[in-house]
RNA sequence: GGAGAGGUGGCCGAGCUGGCUUAAGGCGUACGCCUGCUAAGCGUAUGAGGGUCAAAAGCUCUCCGAGGGUUCGAAUCCCUCCCUCUCCGCCA
C-alpha cells in the first residue's frame, strides 16, 4: 500500500507506475474519494466535539439534580446527525480503503518499462554444460533413476504433486539442508519453521489478496489459505508490531511446501518439475530499516547467487521490467540458471525490495534513531526452490552412462553418496 | 464438539450497578533535583493514527480483542465473531 499523502502529492508517478505494471486502478477515483473523506472527517469531528461538550454537560446536571431536558432534547437531533455523517464517513473510508490495496508499488527509476523481453541481464556466471553425447532432461533421468514419481502423484492428487522416492528425496532434502545451513551460519539468518494455513489478513498484507485470490487454495470450512510461499508467513511475522530498533534487521529463513494453483496456466510447461502445484522452497526474508533496504537486496542477491555457485551450476541475473514485477514490488531480480534438457533458463530465484509496500499493509513499524515510529522495508528472495535446482542438477550432472553425479557441497547431506 | 473464566496503554493491573476516567495505581523508561559514589528519595515527562496549520505549538477526532447495536452519552449494557486459559468429550 502507498502512503495517501503521497498519491495525493504525487499523482502521476503513481498513475506511470499502474500503466506501467500493467495494473488497474482508478487513481482519480481515489483522489476524489479522499479529498471527499477529509471534508466528511472534518464535518464529523466538528460536530462530534460539540456533542462529547455538550454530553458531559448532562452528565454534571443530573450529578447536581438539575433539569437537563433542554440539553437532551438539542442532543437528540445532534447525536442523529453525528450518526448520518459518521456512516457516510465509514461508507468513503471503506471504499478508499479497498481502492488503496488495488494500487501496486511503484518501480525503482533503474526497472526497464516494458514485458518479459525487457528484463535486464545484470550478470552471469559459469557457462553452461556442453554435453559430448544427447544430455536427457530430467523427466527422462528421474523416471530411469526413480527419483520423481509423477504418475502416482497424480493418483493420489492430481498433477503437478510430484512424489519424491528413495535417492530423489534423499536428495530433495539434501538441498534443503545444504541451503538452510548455508543461510543459517554462513549468511545470519534464523531458521523458522511457519504454518503452512494462513488467513485472510496476513495474505492481504504481503499482497498476494486480493489480486491472486483465484490462484491460492483456500479452505473454505476455516477460511483459511494454503501459503503460495513462506514470504507470507515470514514478513507477517511481525505484523501490527512497533519494533526497537534494537531488533532491526530482522533476517529470517523457512523452508516450506508452498501450493499454487497455477489457475488459467494448464498446458504451459505442465511435464516434470518446472511448473507444480506443490514445490518446496527455502525463502529468505528481511525487515530493514529504510535507508538499508538496497544494500541487503545486494546482499541477498549474492547470497543466493552463492548456492548456486557452490552447486555448480551456471546462472545468469536478470533485472525484472516493470511488466513482470509483482504488484508489491520495488524491483526485483530474478537468478535463472541453465537447464541443459529444457534447453532454456529457469527461474531458481525471485529477490525483492519492497520498500515500506507491505510494511504500510501489515503495519510493521519501528523506533528510529530519533525515537519517532516508522514503517520498516520488507525484503525477500528465494534461496532457492528446489524444485527448479533439482532439475537443473540432475541434467547438469548426468553422464553418457546414464548415471548422475552428486555435486561435491551434497555428499555430506547424502551419506557420501558420490553418484546416483 | 460441550461447560466455565478471561482479553484494558511497553508490562502488571483497577474500572465493568453507563456521565468530574481527557483510563486510577504500580513497574519500566527518559530527563532533572538531591546525595562522597551507588542505591534510595523527590519532581517532570512517557501510546498510536487522522484532521486543522507553511511548520511547530495549540485545538480537535478515533482507538480499552474485532465488528455491529442500545443511549443525549459506552472500557462499562446487548448481539455476533476471533483469540487465550481451565475442565470434559472425541481423535492423529
């Protein structure tokens, strides 16, 4: 959410930054509605001190047994406009409100306008495997080596539930642990293990609702949802909370399942593991003070740039343009590395700044320096989904025998094991 | 799922037979005074958000779990919901 005063302030960076996302949302109807609110606060308060004056009068007069039926009589008619004007207040608030959550953030100066194909290419490392025989894609090596079984998955839920078995699990976990030690003692964090259901406040305050309402589960009976990514319980974590700036930053780490419904998206990259309804995920989160939010971006990107290199795999990093930065996103940078068997880069890694975006939503503020309360910025990055790394390792590492080779930083996570 | 108790300011805690509560009192914190030092003592201050204002001060509104209602007036009465605790039941 962006602060009110400086939409009004500042109408058309707001009004660039929703065409330029991509976005709907009536910036004139919030103007007006604001505008028209502040005149209703004032008519109501206004009045309301006229009649909290005049109410405590009455009470004086009956302490003393006097008549006060003139005062109730007047009050009588004041108490039924207060009421009018504060309905209609609450009616404006209410709309305004709802408007304010469908306004997006605005994008950092340096964030490309345009779609997909304007992404920035900021770095690379490594160079991908070149293969001396055909390299199999992942689909081909789980299935050989038992490691993802897609078929029973989709027995027991339907596709996109991959069922990790024997070494496949073995490794999945592998990578979880190699990643979350790594953030753990190498990089600060600590390690929180979240709930997986979530309610309605603490989806709105990261902001996945209302926007992505159609691509979450949600559990009817408990009004309850499935979380899209451990982001969301990670940055509500301190939700309605006035932080001492003792406690700043804040970094926290999660692994999690995460559950997407992927509405509207059947037939798009539906084979393996590239697109799922279930995936794991380690998430990294930060909370900032405001002028450090760039610097912990750097610092996060590196971070998960670091699992990648000690995996070995070659990625390059992307600067989002505007039209695929999420809608609560100050800039984002995206780390794909290469997947030999798709022929193509896949996203291991989405790290966003936030700014005060989600901090404002969720109110997570803190004491500064100078003892006054202010918002927080809110960070988070992948680091990383295995979901993706998984396959870029089994066909990075295979060889024209057909086995796989166990990435050196792994062995220690899987007994030794040096190959699959 | 059933029965009961409770949710008040950073914390503890009174108020809850509706009106000098603009929430007592205490703890904590900050500043000052006092005192060889420390402790104690004394004094003052100490929530968030909004409106008005160039700004500050000031004035004012809202907030006692959330949302409705009754009333001239609600922390206080009524309704719904959420959460915590105790007991019972069921169950992985």
């Amino acid at each position: 959410m962006l602060d009110l005063k400086f939409i009004r302030e500042h109408a058309d960076v707001v009004r660039k930054a929703v065409a330029d996302k991509g976005e709907n949302a009536d910036i004139d109807r919030v103007l007006g509605l604001d505008e028209a609110k502040r005149h209703k606060q004032h008519d109501f308060d206004t009045l309301r001190a006229d009649q909290n004056r005049v109410s405590k009068g009455i009470g004086l007069c009956k302490k003393n047994g006097q008549d006060a039926s003139n005062l109730l009589a007047s009050m009588k008619k004041i108490a039924g406009t207060v009421r009018q004007l504060g309905s209609q207040l609450a009616v404006l608030d209410t709309e305004l409100q709802r408007l304010l959550l469908t306004i997006p953030n605005i994008p950092r100066k340096d964030v490309p306008v345009g779609g997909e194909a304007d992404n920035a290419l900021v770095s690379e490392w490594g160079t991908p495997r070149e293969f001396d025989f055909t390299p199999q894609d992942h689909l081909a090596l789980c299935e050989a080596h038992r490691l993802v079984d897609f078929a029973r998955g989709a027995k027991l839920s339907g596709t996109g539930f991959p069922v990790y078995t024997g070494n496949g699990a073995l490794l999945e976990r592998a990578l979880v642990q190699f990643m979350l030690d790594t953030h753990i003692t190498r990089h600060g964090y600590t390690e929180i293990i979240p709930p997986l259901l979530v309610n309605t406040a603490a989806m709105t305050g990261t902001g996945q609702l209302p926007k992505m309402a159609d691509d979450m589960y949600h559990i009817a009976s408990d009004d309850l949802y499935l979380i899209p990514t451990s982001e969301v319980p990670l940055t509500n974590f301190h939700s309605g909370e006035i932080l001492p700036l003792d406690d700043l930053p804040r970094k926290y780490v999660a692994f999690t399942p995460n559950f997407r419904r992927e509405a509207g998206s059947y037939g798009k990259m539906t084979k393996g593991l590239l697109r799922l309804h279930q995936f794991n995920k380690v998430e990294m989160v930060r909370l900032t003070e405001p002028q450090d939010s760039s610097q912990a971006l750097e610092e996060m990107i590196e971070e998960a740039a670091f699992i990648t290199r000690q995996l070995g795999l070659a990625y390059r990093i992307l600067r989002l343009a505007t039209g695929d930065l999420s809608f609560a996103s100050h800039v984002t940078y995206d780390i794909e590395v290469w997947s030999p068997g798709a022929g193509r880069w896949l996203e291991v890694s989405s790290l966003s700044d936030f700014r005060d975006f989600q901090a404002r939503r969720m109110g997570i503020r803190y004491r500064n320096s100078e003892g006054k309360v202010a918002f927080v910025h809110t960070l988070n990055g992948s680091g990383l989904a295995t979901s993706r790394i998984f396959p870029a390792i089994v066909e990075t590492y295979q060889r024209d025998d057909g086995t796989i080779e166990v990435p050196e930083v792994l062995r220690p996570y899987m007994r030794g094991l040096t190959t699959l």
